[in-house]
C-alpha cells in the first residue's frame, strides 16, 4: 500500500464515526499534491444534498480527529466537500448508484478520432463500463478510461 493509499484509508477510519453520526456518507476520501501543497479531501454526500453546515461539522471533528492521531507527515489541507453535480464515478459503489443516468467518459487515447463519449450508464464490472449512446451501445475497458462523470444539462 502507497503512502497516499494508507492516509485515505486511515482517514476514511476515522471519518466513518463523525459522518454516522452527521447522518452523511463517505463519497471519497483522497490525498493529492498539486504544486507545492497537499490536500487532503473529503467528500461527503447524502440523499438531499450536502450544504455549507453538514461540511464545517465534519470539517471540524475531522481536523480533530487528524490532529489527535497525527499520521500525515507532511503539512497538508483539509477540504470537506460536496462531490457536486458532475461528481467523478471512481469506484464501484458510484458506479452501481448511477446504473440508468447519463454519463461522461473520456479515454487516455481517442477511438475513431475521439476521447469523448456521453450516454446512459448501462452495465460495468471490474473490466469494463458499457453505455448506450443516442446511435449505439459502445463498450469501454476500465483501464482505458481516464475519468467517467455524472453528466449534467442546464
């Protein structure tokens, strides 16, 4: 297990308790520099939505919880987040809760020309994520997948 991977996993530990008792759920949990910092972001979610309120709660119990086991070496930020409308579908639970919604998909190297698809999320496993576009059903390979997205109209 990555240094990355053992912080979201011990952060995802010590948020489970804070979000029961929020009445929230763990969307994600992740550990990424960008330029010289470190964030450490937390989504929550829960069926009506998230606001302002829900992150501060566990946006608190959590830096007091991280300060008290303090197992991130490196200075870091804490964001507590909403996943939001055009949320990144990483895992399987995700996944498995956007079955019949439109997607986005955008691949590491195009097919015919193209790195963009959008249709209806249909079926995946641990190989492959199938969506029905307007004209066909079109099947993808997950390691070729670079990002699938919620897609969202106005």
């Amino acid at each position: 297990m990555s240094r990355r991977e053992d912080y979201e996993t011990q952060t995802e530990r010590l948020l489970l308790p804070i979000t029961e008792k929020e009445g929230v759920e763990i969307y994600d949990v992740e550990y990424v520099k960008e330029g010289s910092d470190w964030y450490l972001r937390v989504y929550i979610d829960k069926p009506q939505g998230v606001d302002i309120g829900d992150c501060e709660r566990v946006s608190r119990a959590l830096s007091d919880s991280l300060d008290s086991a303090d197992f991130i070496a490196d200075a870091y930020i804490l964001e507590v987040s909403s996943p939001g409308l055009g949320r990144a579908l990483k895992k399987d639970k995700h996944l498995e809760k956007s079955l019949g919604q439109k997607v986005e998909i955008r691949l590491y190297k195009p097919i015919e020309k193209c790195k963009d698809f959008s249709g209806i999320l249909k079926n995946f496993d641990a190989d492959r994520i199938v969506i029905e576009t307007s004209e066909k059903e079109m099947e993808f390979m997950r390691k070729e997948v670079a990002l699938i997205r919620l897609a969202f109209d106005f």
